[in-house]
C-alpha cells in the first residue's frame, strides 16, 4: 500500500483550535455546535472553512488556513472567532477551552449525528464516551517525505516540554485529578492514540497502514490518533499533543514552538547532522511524568537517561531556536513560552482560582472564559 505524501512548501503553518460551547449564566457545556455550524455555514456552501464540527455537540474546531507565520495564522483564528461571537451571544452561549472542562458530567454529552463518531463511540464505549477533551493541533509544512519521520522521531524528544506548558485539564467531573495534564492520559486508551509508532523507513508507516486497514482496526490514516503524526494528505508534520488553551496568546506560544523546532531539525537534516532519539520507554516516561507534575516535571533528556526539570530545559533552549524565530517571524510568539513559565501554565492558573474561591469550579470556568476574551493568560 502506498501513501502519497502532498508537496507542501517548507515550514508552513497551520493551527487548529477545539472550543467548548458552555452556557453564559451556569458555565456547564451545551449541545449547541449544529445550531452554530448552520448559523456560520455560507449561502450555497455544504460547510464553513474554517469552522468544523467535532465528536461531540458541545465543541466546535476553528482552523486556520494554510500560513508563512504563526502571527498570521492566529490572524485567521482571531477572525473566525470574532465571526463565532456573532452568532453565539443571541444563545447565551461562551467559548472556553482547556483540556477538560472543570465539572461537566462526560455521560450528559451528545454525540455529533455522524456516522464516524457513532461507529467510534460503539467501538470504544466507556472510554470513548470519556472523550470530553479539547486539544490544539499545529501542522507545520515539511518539503520531502524523506525528512519526515527523523522529523517525527527529534520532535519526540520534546513532547514532555510541549505538553507540560500546554497543561489545562487538572479537573474532570468536579474533582482535581493530581494531574497537569488529565487529557493525556485520557486520549491515550483510544485505539490507536499517544505515542506513535517508531518507524525508521516510510515503508514501515505503509505497511503499518495496511494491517490496520486490513484488520478493521482503521478505515482511514487520519483515525491514526498519534500525540505526533504525519499527515500524508497536506504534506505535513502534525503535533497534536497539546492540551486546549485557553486564550490565543498561549495557541500561538505553542505553535511558535512548534514552528521553530521543526524548522531547526529541518536545517540540522540539510547540514548533515544527527538528530536527537530516544527510546521508547524513556518516551513513555516522559509522557506520564509531564502529564502528571507538569511544570515540575524531571524530563529525561536524552538516550544517556540524563534528567532535567523541565523549565530549565526549555530555558535553555529557548535563546537556541531563537534565529530560527528570527527567520520564521515568530520572535514574539516564541517568547510567549517565557510567559507561559513565569505566569504559570494554565492547569496551575485554574488551581489558583479554584484555591482562591474556596474550590468553587464555577470560577475557574468564568476564568477560563475571561481568558479566551481577553485572549491571553490572567
């Protein structure tokens, strides 16, 4: 089986954002997304561009189009967003996002009338109706197939950072889990979900593809649901490890990140050099303990087992990727990840509020929905 894999020109991006709909007046989530989506689709069009249904009836995902720079991809965001608010407030209805929401109950959500989601929740069950999770996906353009998957492989080595600042769902069903990061390991019990599979040659991804096809297992490749994944159909690296954020600065530190790291192994791939790998079971590691202590999390660094915390570590890298921020135009999104470590990441902000009003949950929503208004950290 062959898996074409789309020209794409290097190093463009593209951001997609999965919002809650909650209610203005009790901030719990409501069954709203096909009364939005017939709302915003344009006259004679079957969909809108930029606005896309999800599983579940209490989400929407805002997509940007295909950009040269962070800045204005989240341009395309801060638009479409702005065009959603039209149509939501007759409805009493916010946007939010983390992770999770705070104290929704999983078993009152409704799924999207789609014969993929059914099919998914049947198969699944009581995992898959657990699925009440937002995420940001940030696709990065990648010019040669060949470069993939070392790519895939590097960016591994710093999923534990990308997830720990991304970091918003300590709270599921009203209680605090004792995680940063609850999503991660939430998503993970899918089929097919976290950790991707290693493959040194695209060959191994096809004949990966095949048996899951033959095996009933997938009907499609995009049902591959990697923390990191190729996406053969836009010519791109997609890093879909990231929690939901919940305001547009945070979205467009993460992508910035993102943008700069893969375009900095790129370079390394042309100037003949050796790109960081790990194995595997250190990448399991990494991935619970930056799920579970987030911030704080010791990452393993390196196949040597060589440790750091993780805010050292990216404290460290951060003035290494900045000429290629320089290049890439994202200067100022990148430093945003500074702001992320010195204001704290947004599971911390929640259980600040939560702490500060007595672990009442309802604040930390009306946090979170002030957030994506004022469209950066509070």
């Amino acid at each position: 089986m062959e898996i074409p894999f789309a020209p794409s020109a290097r190093s463009t991006v593209g951001i997609e954002w999965e919002l809650a709909l909650v209610d203005a007046d009790s901030g719990d989530l409501r069954q709203v997304a096909q009364t939005v989506l017939d709302a915003v689709r344009p006259p004679g069009a079957d969909a809108h561009p930029n606005i896309h249904p999800e599983l579940l009836l209490n989400t929407i995902e805002v997509v940007s189009d295909v950009a040269t720079t962070v800045r204005g991809a989240g341009a395309d965001l801060e638009r479409t967003i702005e065009e959603l608010r039209g149509v939501i407030e007759p409805l009493r209805v916010e946007l939010m996002c983390a992770g999770t929401h705070p104290f929704a109950r999983y078993d009152y959500q409704r799924v999207t009338n789609k014969e993929r989601y059914s099919t998914l929740i049947e198969r699944t069950q009581w995992w898959g109706r657990q699925m009440v999770i937002y995420g940001v996906h940030v696709h990065v353009g990648v010019e040669d197939r060949r470069k993939v998957l070392p790519l895939l492989r590097a960016m591994l080595s710093y999923l534990p950072h990308l997830q720990s600042l991304a970091a918003s769902s300590p709270f599921w069903s009203g209680r605090d889990t004792g995680y940063a990061s609850n999503r991660a390991l939430l998503f993970q019990q899918l089929p097919t979900a976290g950790l991707p599979q290693v493959f040194e040659e695209w060959a191994e991804l096809e004949a990966y593809t095949r048996d899951m096809l033959h095996t009933g297992v997938i009907d499609h490749f995009n049902e591959v649901r990697w923390d990191i994944r190729p996406a053969p159909h836009l010519g791109t690296l997609e890093m879909r490890v990231f929690d939901g954020a919940s305001n547009l600065t945070e979205v467009l530190a993460l992508a910035a990140l993102t943008h700069c790291l893969v375009e900095h192994f790129s370079t390394m791939l042309d100037e003949g050099r050796e790109l960081p790998r790990m194995p595997p079971w250190f990448l399991q590691e990494n991935k619970w303990r930056s799920a579970r202590y987030g911030m704080d999390a010791i990452v393993i660094l390196d196949a040597a087992g060589n440790e750091q915390l993780v805010t050292d570590s990216l404290a460290e890298l951060l003035p290494v990727l900045e000429p290629v921020a320089a290049r890439l135009g994202c200067l100022e999104e990148l430093d945003g990840v500074r702001t992320i470590m010195r204001r704290g990441a947004s599971y911390q902000r929640q259980r600040r509020v939560a702490r500060r009003n007595d672990g009442d949950l309802d604040a930390v929503v009306a946090s979170l929905v002030a957030e994506m208004k004022a469209g950066r950290p509070l």
